[in-house]
C-alpha cells in the first residue's frame, strides 16, 4: 500500500463524491480516482448514459484523463481508487494500464442488488467461445496477419 489509511479514505471518498455527483446529474452510480504521487492525475464518474458510450465506465474515463495529464499510456506508479468494484471490462482496463494497486468501496455483490450485475459476462468468459451468446468468426486471416508481420519487422515500434 502506497499511502496511510487516512490518504486512501480520502482519495475514496472523491470517488465517491464523484460517484453520488453522477447520480444527481442523470448518470450511473460510480466514480473513480487515479493517484500518483499523492496527487490525483485522473477523475472521472461514469457517463454510459450521459454520452451513450458503453465503454465510458468511471474507471475507464478516469485512466483516459490520467493517460492525458501524464501524457502517457503506461500508469505504473498510480493506485485507483473506484467507488464500486469494478467490472472485467474496467479490471481488464486497469491491467492494460498497468496501474499498480486499487482499492473500490462497494463490491459486486452491492452493484447486483442494484440491477448491475456483471455475473453474465464471467459465466460468458468460462464458457467454449462456440457456446457464447454473441456468436463469433474468424474470416480474411491471410490479409489481416500481414499487419502483423509488417508490426513485427518495424524498428522503431513503440511497445505497450
């Protein structure tokens, strides 16, 4: 743990300000916070709602405003801190990031009783891709791995 228990409640209780913001504004109930170095680099509450974005959970909004102030893509250094728990989209985002360490207030269960319940998408993650909901399919893999080949001969490729 990279700060004192007083320094986590507080940069969770912005999270959670955010999150109770978000609320009165007509969005979802969930907010997040990135820390670096004792000071907040990435705020944000989520706005699936508000800007019709699946994908604009509290903590992915948040890693793309720390992303911008930091003016990078790698996050190692930072600690989340999201007021819920957050879901395998939002998870898997907080490892591409390479955050360090993250800390949510309510859990997943807490988010079930409220109609957002993530159970689906683990039961989908376990199961044979053939017997998923979204069907899936491979095609043209011969003009696409061209890419690949072209990326993986490129010298001056940046890495993430």
């Amino acid at each position: 743990m990279k700060y004192t228990e007083e320094q986590n409640i507080e940069f969770m209780r912005k999270a959670i300000a955010l999150s109770d913001e978000s609320v009165d504004a007509g969005g979802g109930p969930f907010g997040a916070v990135i820390v670096k170095d004792g000071k907040v680099v990435g705020a944000a509450a989520n706005r699936v709602t508000l800007n019709n974005d699946p994908t604009a959970h509290a903590e992915v909004m948040a890693i793309r405003e720390a992303c911008q102030n930091l003016n990078t893509f790698d996050l190692s250094g930072c600690t989340l801190y999201a007021s819920c728990e957050p879901c395998p989209m939002c998870l898997s985002a907080i490892y591409w990031a390479r955050i360090d360490e993250y800390f949510y207030a309510n859990d997943k269960n807490d988010a079930k009783s409220i109609d957002f319940d993530d159970a689906f998408i683990y039961e989908e993650i376990d199961k044979k891709p053939e017997e998923r909901y979204i069907k899936r399919g491979q095609i043209i893999r011969g003009e696409a791995i061209k890419v690949f080949e072209k990326w993986r001969e490129k010298d001056d490729k940046v890495r993430y």
